[in-house]
C-alpha cells in the first residue's frame, strides 16, 4: 500500500487539454473518487497514474518514488476498466491467479490467494467456469478479484460499475465497500456518477474541464459546495438555481421581492442592479402551511409541470409563475398534486445558496 501524490500534472493531446493543473495527495490506504461530467479528464489522470498515458507536465509519485518514467507493469497498482477484460480462455481461478503466476509465486500459496479473494467476492462457485458462462456482474467480481489477489500498492478503477444493471451495480458499490475496509488498499475511482462518488468515497475530487473544483469528504462538499458547478454536480435531484436581482434589500425574482437578512446582506455587500445565482436543494422546499413560521422562508408561487413519485416521496418539477425557471421540490407520497395546479411553496432561508453569475464561486 502506498500514498498517491500529483503534483501540478497536465496533459495535452495536440492543442486539447485533457487535464491542464491537477495536485493532490492520496494518503496510503484511503478510498478516494474522482468524479465529474463526460470529458473532464477523469480517466486521463488515472490512466497516468498506471503508467498507461504519459504526462507534459509535472509529477506522479506512488509512496515516495518519482514514477514518471517508470514503466506501468512495475508501477505496482492494478487497474480494473468497466469492460472486464478477462481473458476469455481461462478459467475464473485461472483468470484470478493470473497476474500471481506472473510473479512466479509458489502454486500453494497461489492457490491459497484465490481462495481467500474467491470467498470475499462471493464466486467460489465459479471458479471452474469460463467468462462466457458468467453473468456481467460475475464477470465483474472476477475482474475485481484478479486485481486485488496481487495486492497492489494503488488500486485503479475506472467506471468499473458502469455496465451493470442498477440492482448489481448497487450490490457490488456496497461489496466494493467492504472489500476496501478488508484489505484496505488506496484506491481511486473514477465515476461519473455522483451517487457512486457520494456512497463510496473517504474523499470526492470533483473536476472540471480538466481542473479541480474541490476536494473533500462526501458531506463536506455536499453542504458547503465551493462552486456552483459543485454544488449541481452533487445532489439527486439536483439543486434548482434561480436567477435573482438585488434591489432596495430584496432579491427580485420574476417581479417578486425576496427580502434579505442582515446576514446575507453583510456578506455580499450587494450593489443596485447586481445579479446573482440563488441555489437551493429540492429537499430544502416545502408546501407552504400557515403553522410555519414565514420569517425563515421565502414564500414563492409556482405552476406544477411535472409529478414524478419515486416511492418514498414525489419530485414535483414546477415553474415560476409565468416563467420558464425551473424550480423541482419534493413532497410525501400520498400529496394529490397535478399538472397545471398551482401551489405556494416555502424555500428555507437557512438553505439558501448565492452563487456569482460569472465565476460561479459559492459567495454565501
Ligand atoms: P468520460 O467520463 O467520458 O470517460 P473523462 O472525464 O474520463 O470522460 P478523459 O477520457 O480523461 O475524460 O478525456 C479528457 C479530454 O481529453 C476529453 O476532451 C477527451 O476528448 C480528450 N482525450 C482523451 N484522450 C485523448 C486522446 N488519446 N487523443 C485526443 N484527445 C484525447
């Protein structure tokens, strides 16, 4: 096991930049997820990190040595991609003793390994087939397996769940879990699927355009997003973001003003006319009700577009009076609401995110 350090890599393929400033620092053991939208350079700085792409710029280091010139295959880390990859004329146990035998470990000791990996994946039962007679999710596990018997310093894994239905992939998300508090080996993950960064990660590393947006622990970036990139990214269903101006202590939304605290206020400093971005979370809007006490929310007026129940609760996708701002909330499953009715709703102050329009930096 090692720690994995970046520092200031970046990667140019002819005048495109995949990743254009990455630093971080992995410490030995911890299960970190790079995560972030089609294109922003996830896979790229893994695939540097085995030894499989080089960099223009900067530093890798795994433990304390300077890997940058040092070939993939004696990098030390396994690296497992969302298709499988196992070699399809060998057996599951041949498949997972695979890169043992390449070390020319004894048979004995091989044989022990495969057991014990074979037992934490739950495939002991297949151990004698092939990879075409294993379900995706098997072959999966397998290809899991054949990376962690070798006892990497780093494991790699890119969008390993990807191919796999939501019932498997949520199975082998918590499995994955597991088998990293067993063995403990630093892992990164790449994923962009923020529900997979959010349930699996010591630690998120949101990325953009080939930059860092932030790097923190689930919770942290959830609550206190550092952009408005972030904190739209993160969250399912998303966070709604309202267009907003600041006139006379209120922010005016469509005609309406939405008085301001002092609070917000003193962090802004606002001036006339200034827009800003307004964030708040489907979860952090309710049903107006006259019980609540109306100085902690604005009360906000919407038309109902959408109902969606999801079980548990019901996102409802509605619009701002005779607008096209989208503003999606969640209520109980047994609310009677429907399309074109038209509903009060209480956004919680408390909640409440403003972001600048340009830069999108979270100012409050
Ligand atoms: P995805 O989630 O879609 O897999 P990603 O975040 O993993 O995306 P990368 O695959 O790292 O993104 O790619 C980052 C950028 O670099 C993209 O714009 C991509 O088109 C570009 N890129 C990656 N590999 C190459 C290459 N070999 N040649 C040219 N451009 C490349």
């Amino acid at each position: 096991m090692a720690k994995v350090k970046l520092q200031n890599i970046a990667r140019k393929f002819g005048n495109v930049t995949a990743i254009e400033n990455i630093t971080l620092e992995i410490p030995n053991g911890e299960f970190w997820v790079l995560v972030g939208p089609s294109g922003c350079g996830k896979s790229t700085i893994l695939r540097a990190i085995a030894g499989l792409e080089s960099i223009t710029e900067g530093e890798i280091y795994i433990g304390n040595t300077l890997v940058n010139h040092i070939p993939a295959r004696q990098r030390d880390v396994a690296m497992v991609f969302q298709n499988y990859a196992l070699y399809p004329h060998l057996t599951v146990a041949e498949n997972l003793a695979f890169g043992l035998r390449m070390r020319r470990e004894a048979k004995a000791e091989i044989n022990q390994k495969v057991q014990t990996v074979a037992r934490s994946l739950n495939i002991e039962h297949l151990l004698k087939r092939k990879p075409k007679q294993l379900s995706g999710g098997q072959q999966q596990r397998v290809a899991l397996g054949r990376a962690i018997a070798r006892v990497p310093q780093v494991f790699l894994l890119d969008e390993p769940l990807s191919n796999l239905d939501a019932q498997l992939r949520d199975d082998t998300r918590t499995e994955l879990k597991q088998l990293h508090h067993q063995v403990g080996i630093t892992t990164i993950y790449v994923t962009h699927d923020q529900t997979e960064a959010m349930t699996l990660a010591d630690r998120i590393v949101v990325l953009k355009d080939g930059n860092i947006q932030q790097i923190g622990n689930p919770q942290t970036i959830y609550a206190q997003p550092a952009n408005r990139m972030v904190a739209t990214f993160l969250g399912n269903p998303p966070m709604n973001i309202l267009p907003v101006t600041y006139l006379n202590g209120s922010f005016v939304i469509n005609n309406q003003f939405l008085p301001i605290n002092s609070e917000i206020e003193q962090r802004l400093h606002p001036i006339q006319g200034q827009n800003f971005d307004l964030g708040i979370r489907p979860e952090d809007i309710q049903l107006a009700t006259s019980e609540l006490n109306q100085k902690g929310y604005y009360t906000i007026t919407v038309e109902i577009n959408i109902v969606e129940p999801l079980g548990r609760e019901i996102l409802v996708k509605s619009k701002l009076l005779d607008t096209n701002i989208n503003l999606d909330f969640l209520v109980a499953a047994d609310w009677q609401g429907k399309q074109g009715d038209r509903v009060t709703v209480q956004l919680d102050l408390k909640r409440l995110f403003i972001f600048d329009v340009s830069s999108g930096k979270t100012l409050f």
